[in-house]
C-alpha cells in the first residue's frame, strides 16, 4: 500500500551482509549446536567491580532517575578531559572541546547527521567498519571510498596513503568536506604513527576538509605499541575531532558510554542535534563511566593483556592446523585471510560454511567492503579452551 511513497535513505543502504551469517548461527543454537561465535566484538568479561559498584551506589541515591543531559554531565566531561591530559598531553575544554554520547556510535550518527548537506562527500577508507560509511549514506550525503594500504605487519603505507588521498581529492566532484580515519583500525587491525597524523593535519588545512578520527581500540595495544591521537598534534583541533568508546577498554559495551572532542565547530553542531533527539545517558551510568575513566586503570591493563592471551593462542591453535594469520599489533580483532584450500568460496561462503560444517562463526570480510572479500574478522571474544576448539573443528572442515 502507498507504493509511490519511496524511503530513499533506507533504500540507499546496502543490505546487512552479517545478517545471513547470524540467522545460520541463531538457527544452529535453536537446534541445540555449540557455537563458537567470534563473529561480533562483543566483549565477553565482566564490567570491573567498581564500576559497577559505583553505578549502584548512585542509582540508589534520591533524584539521579530523571532526565540527565544530552551533552553529559559536567563530571564525566571533565574526567574525559583528564583522561586526555594524562594519557595524550591534551588540553580540553569541557564545556565547548567534549560531549559525551551513548557509545561513539551514536555520536558518529549524530555528528554525520549534524555537519551533512544534502549531496556533501566524505572519504572513507575501505575495507572500513560499516557505520564509518553508512553513517553519510543515512544524512543525506555521498561517500568515495579510498583502499588502504598496508604491510604484513598490518603497519599502515603512509606514502600510498597520501598518493590515494591526493589522487582522490582532486578527482571527486563535489570536493570532499570530511575524511574518517580509524586507528587501530577495524576490521583490518591496522595501526598508524604519530607522524601520520601531522601529515593528515597539514594536508587538511591546506585542502580544506574536517578530519573524523575513531580510536575505539586505542588501549588494545601489543608488541609495545602505543595508539597515538590526532589531537596530539599541533593545530589539530582547528581540523579534527576524535571518537573513543569505554566498551571496549573497561568491559562496558551494553552501557554504552563513549565521547567526541575535538574542534569547537563540530562539537558545537553534536551538541545542538543531540539535544534535539535524547536527554543524555542514565545519570548513574554517566556517574560510574566518569569513575572508570578517574580512577586506577589496572583493569584496563587486565583486559589489554586478556585479549592479548587470547590472540597468541589463536595465532598459535589455527597455525597447527594450517591455517597461518598474521599476528596484530592492535585491536581486540585478527584479519585472516581464507585459508589456501577455501580461498574459492569468498569470504561469505566460507563464513557459511564454517558455521555448518565447524559450528565457528566469524564475520565476513566482504561485510566490510569488497577489498575484505579475500578476509574473515575474527573476534577474541571466546576464553582460550573455547579457541583451542575451534581449531579442532575448523582442522576437521579444511580436511574434508
């Protein structure tokens, strides 16, 4: 009925390749089957005790049930700050460099939906996670996907990174306005250097454009690496804003807590948007994620090195059988490409089959893009005996 009645933004979004892969799955488990599921970052460990503590303490207190504020509340905004003093030398300004949204999925949303003209370009390096891109799809705007380029270590090629900018800068029509950059990078664990960073910031001020950089997996870190933040970099905030997440860091994914900071423009424009659509997070929640961010970070060490155990096993279990990955030096992912023998089927097939086959779900590369056809994302979100399984399963499916 009311076919003439089109929903142009839905139908421009693409179909959610994971889909198919999660009804196999749900309907494995429906039939009573074990699955290994490495398919979604989902963290699986328990949101440390004093946070939690520090949420019930406040839920309990008279007056902290009503409405809180979209932007966050003052505390949290200003712990966000000293998160960044501490850990990058930043300085911000809690009023008018900071808000805090409900995950940084939802202010990457908002803020898209925010600074977006009809018709507006974004860059977007592919293969990338799909809210990166969508996000411009659902505000009305364009996207010009660039490839990104980088070394068996998973060390990002700056020079080609450069190359394809440039190339792609003078190419698009209209000019682009935005770029998202997204180091440790998802789905490919991609990492950069600081020194990126102040090419990026030069080259944007020279071209005109606003830099959205995401660092979610910032604290998931190995081999000594140390996530760098654009916002480091000198004259940065004339040009960038930077997204982070506790879900990942702190075990907080369901409470969805994350931030924006950065250029007073954009932050201002999140600001006005998001108050329009929500009254901000449960103030209880605001009240704890500010006590995760303030108080000893041992815990996040704890999860750092928990990730970091479980992907030495994985890389370890899957190689005995065959099946060689590159080891990451960030994230709480491993990009694998298929194994020789299934490289045929692609990586939806192969997903598929995996899960029939060796009840091991993993994420599709080409849910990523086309450029991640050739890979499958592996989440370490299963304990070690839980990956040692796997292996055991998955030697049996390449065996036959």
């Amino acid at each position: 009925m009311f076919d003439e009645i089109r929903f142009n933004t839905i139908e421009r979004l693409p179909n959610y390749v994971f889909a198919e892969v999660n009804a196999i799955k749900m309907n494995a488990r429906r039939l009573g089957k074990d699955i290994i599921d490495f398919s979604m970052g989902n963290p699986d460990g328990k949101t440390p005790q004093h946070i939690i503590d520090k949420l019930c303490e406040s839920a309990n207190k008279d007056k902290t049930s009503g409405y809180s504020a979209s932007i966050g509340i003052f505390k949290l905004r200003l712990a966000i700050c000293d998160w960044y003093q501490r850990k990058y030398n930043v300085s911000l300004d809690p009023e008018t460099e900071v808000v805090a949204t409900m995950g940084s999925k939802e202010g990457f949303v908002n803020l898209a939906r925010a600074i977006i003209n009809p018709g507006d370009v974004a860059i977007v390096p592919t293969p990338a996670y799909p809210i990166h891109t969508q996000a411009f799809i659902i505000a009305g705007g364009n996207v010009v996907k660039m490839p990104l380029i980088y070394n068996e270590n998973f060390e990002l090629d700056e020079d080609k990174f450069f190359q394809i900018l440039n190339t792609t800068l003078q190419e698009s029509v209209p000019k682009p306005k935005y770029l998202v950059v997204n180091f440790p990078h998802n789905p490919t664990t991609v990492i950069c250097e600081k020194s990126f960073y102040e090419k990026l910031v030069q080259i944007a001020k020279k071209e005109r454009f606003y830099i959205i950089s995401d660092i979610a997996y910032a604290d998931l870190t190995y081999n000594y690496y140390k996530t760098p933040s654009i916002l480091e970099i000198d004259g940065a905030k004339d040009v960038a804003v930077e997204t982070y997440t506790l879900s990942k860091s702190y075990n907080m994914a369901g409470w969805r807590v994350g931030f924006v900071a950065g250029n007073k423009r954009l932050i201002n424009a999140l600001k006005k948007i998001k108050s329009w659509f929500d009254y901000g997070m449960y103030t209880p929640i605001q009240v704890a994620a500010t006590v995760a961010l303030n108080s000893d970070q041992s815990c996040v060490e704890k999860i750092r090195l928990n990730y970091e155990k479980r992907m030495q096993v994985l890389i370890e279990s899957f190689s005995n059988i065959g099946w060689n990955l590159s080891k990451p030096k960030a994230s709480m992912f491993v990009w694998a490409k298929l194994p020789p023998q299934k490289a045929y089927l692609k990586s939806l097939e192969f997903s598929k089959q995996l899960l029939q086959e060796a009840n091991v779900a993993v994420s599709p590369g080409v849910g990523f893009g086309e450029a991640g056809d050739d890979y499958v994302r592996i989440a370490l979100i299963e304990n070690e005996n839980r990956i040692r399984q796997a292996s055991r399963n998955i030697k049996k499916y390449l065996k036959e």
